[in-house]
C-alpha cells in the first residue's frame, strides 16, 4: 500500500470540491474548541475547587468518555447515517455541560463532577471521525484524498494551538467557567450545522446499502472495524503515538519547571505545534517512506528516538538540548497523523468508515493517558528528564511491533469487503 504525494493546489481543489466547503467550514467550528475543551473544563474546576488534584480527576473522566464514545458513535453513525446521531449528540452535550457546570456551581462532592464529566465525554460529539470518513465520499482515492487528510491532520494541529490559549485567556474572565461555556457552544453549533449541510445529509449509511428490502444489513462482529488485521495495526501506531506524546506533555513542563521558568514549558508545547504544523505541509508533498505499511513503524520509531534524546538536557545541562531535540520530533507529528487516516482508508471494512476512525482517536487517546500517568511517576521517581526516556523506549518498541505487523497492511489495496 503506498501514497501519493500531495501538493499546496491539492489542498485548494480538494476544499473547493463541490459539496466539500460547506461540511468542512462547520467541522473547522466544532474541531477547533477541541483542545480548549478539555483544558477549559480543568481550569474551571480548579478555580472552583482550589485543586489541581481534583481537577486532573474530572479532565481523566472526559477523556474516558470520549474513548468509548468516538467508537461507539461512530459505529451508530456508519449504521445510521451520520444527521440524525450527530444532531442528537449536540442537544445531549449541551444538556451533560450544562449539567456538569450546575453541579460545579453547587459545589457537589468530587465522585458527582467525574460522573458528569465521564458523561459529557461519552456524548461529546465525535466530529472529527464523521468529517474525515466523509472525505472519502466527496475526492477520489490517490493524491487527492491523501491531501483532504492533510488538511484534516493540519486544522486539527492548528485548533492544538489556538484551543489552549483561547481557554487560559477565557479563564481569566469574572467567571472561569466562560471558556468550557464557549467552547461547548462551538462545538455544539459546528456539530448541528455539519450534520444539516447537504453533502452530510445525503451520506449513505450501511443500512441503505444492505440490499434489498428486508435484507440484514451488513455487520463484522463485536469488534467493527478493529475485526480487520491492518485496523488493529493502524490502531496500535496511534496509540503508540499518543503514549509518546503523553510523555512529552507531562516531561516538558516539569523541565521547564525545575529550571525555574514553568511558564516555559507551554511555550515549547506551542511551538512543537507549529512545527509540527509546518513539517505536516512540507512533508506531504515529498512523504518518506512512501508506502504506507513501512511509513507508520519508521515514522512512530524516529519519534520515539527523537523524544527519547531530549533525555540529553539532563546529563548536559542544557535547555538548548531540549528545545532542538523538541522541535525535530514535533515535525513528526501531523505526518503520523495523515499516515493514519490514509492507513484506515484502506485497512478499514467496507461501510465502517466513521467507526474506524473513531478507534484511532480513542487509541491516541488511551495513549495519552498512558503516556501521562506514566511519566508522572517517573517524573517524581527518577526526575524530569527520565520521563523521555521512558517514553521514547516504549515507542520504540509498538514501532518494532509496527513493523513485525507490516504484512497487515501490504497487500491492502482497496477497502476490505465487509464480513457476511
């Protein structure tokens, strides 16, 4: 399975494809309060409460809530279409928020701002896989469709930027619940007026090409798309990415920190971003390795490295070490993220799409709370700086395991046909 490269005109004729402008402007509104949602609702929750302990408990509740419910969701959506879920998990979000912040309002013990939190997750609308599985009906497979993921992997790094800022600003409101409501609002209406666009509300969904009347509809089993071998290894590469990234998060700020400047680490964090966003459009229009079953072990494999090396600013004393070390890795990011979209476009069973893509965002975001946990402990344990290492290695070897489970995905060249 191999991928054509993409240049800077492919990504103007893919958003101006007839059908594409409309879904794609509403999905820019409802991704882009993505990153601030989460970090919004921690912030709230720590002024609240006056713990950063508390808080980090409800953002953990979120962010199982949406691992269930991306996958979930997207397999009603596959089934269903997409309109009619989607309209009504925007009326349900907006009910868990206001819900969630009642009971923030009314100082409700800890156990109750979790459960609302785990809810709010579980029906957080799962825009971003409805929008990129949509891409495959409006461009054709090949250089184009490896752009509109670009494009895809691209806003949504962009959103990672401007998302967190967005909320520390809004924070500092008269009231410091104004950023989650802002940012529930977006998503909300970015989700309503997705599904009401006419390209979205003319998607075919499985039933309607189950055959005739009164026939059973198509179906893989318990497992949905992850039934396919290659899904699996697609799945393992993001969650293997997000483990990394989870290291980095939580490794940089405590760098930056013990240096005496923790301010520091999230102006790293944002300029791994933008790297991360700049390497992304360079990236795609010259991608190495260019067939996609070698690109996802090499690609996870030198992120790992690169982050394993920023372990260097401890033995040499130097930030300049890390920031360097930093910055190369972070160009390795919004390419990971394209490779995976184009990996389920192939490895994905027929009419799984939405669901397909679901399971890699609720791997990277295992991953991330893997990630995270881990090198907290290993932060308090053995210092900043090991928290890379560890990291790093654990990267590496998923990569190695990528890369055992290569033959999943080189002989994928059309979407697997979908199980009897």
């Amino acid at each position: 399975m191999s991928s054509s490269s993409a240049s800077l005109a492919d990504y103007r004729t893919v958003l101006t494809s007839p059908g594409a402008a409309a879904p794609a402007l509403a999905s820019a509104v409802g991704r882009l309060p993505i990153a601030m949602f989460g970090l919004a609702t921690l912030l709230y929750v720590q002024r609240a409460s006056g713990s950063f302990g508390a808080a980090g408990l409800v953002s953990a509740g979120i962010l199982a809530g949406e691992s269930l419910g991306a996958v979930v969701q997207g397999r009603v959506m596959d089934r269903r279409g997409t309109t009619r879920p989607l309209l009504l998990l925007a009326v349900l979000f907006g009910l868990a928020v206001a819900l969630f912040t009642t009971a923030v309002e009314a100082d409700q013990p800890l156990p109750v701002l979790v459960a609302l939190a785990l809810v709010a997750g579980l029906v957080q609308p799962a825009l971003p896989g409805a929008s990129r599985a949509l891409w495959a009906d409006l461009v054709p497979r090949g250089r184009l469709r490896d752009a509109a993921f670009g494009y895809e992997a691209i806003s949504l790094e962009v959103f990672f930027i401007l998302g967190p800022a967005i909320a520390a600003f809004l924070v500092l409101a008269p009231w410091p619940g104004t950023g989650l409501v802002v940012a529930a609002g977006a998503m909300v209406a970015g989700s309503v007026g997705f599904a009401l666009t006419p390209t979205v509300r003319a998607r075919p969904s499985v039933l309607t090409h189950a055959g005739p009347p009164g026939s059973i509809a198509p179906s893989v089993g318990l497992l949905g798309a992850l039934s396919q071998p290659g899904m699996r290894t697609v799945a393992l590469a993001s969650l293997g990415f997000g483990l990394v990234v989870g290291g980095v998060e939580v490794g940089v700020p405590a760098v930056t920190a013990a240096a005496g400047s923790a301010a520091a680490g999230g102006l790293l964090l944002s300029a791994w971003s933008v790297t991360s966003v700049l390497a992304g459009v360079l990236y795609g229009l010259r991608p190495w390795p260019r067939p996609l079953h070698l690109r996802l072990p090499v690609l996870l494999g030198s992120f790992a490295v690169l982050v394993a090396a920023m372990a260097l600013t401890g033995p040499l004393g130097s930030l300049p070490v890390l920031v360097v070390a930093m910055l190369m890795a972070g160009a390795l990011i919004t390419p990971q993220v394209t490779a995976h979209s184009m990996a389920v476009d192939s490895a994905a069973p027929t009419g799984t799409a939405t669901e397909a893509f679901g399971w890699v965002i609720t791997a990277a975001t295992l991953g991330l709370a893997a990630g995270q946990s881990m090198a907290g402990i290993v932060v308090e344990t053995a210092g900043p700086p090991a928290a890379f290492l560890a990291s790093g290695s654990a990267g590496v070897v998923l990569a190695v395991v990528l890369w055992l489970r290569r033959g999943t995905l080189a002989p994928m060249t059309t979407p697997a046909p979908v199980a009897a």
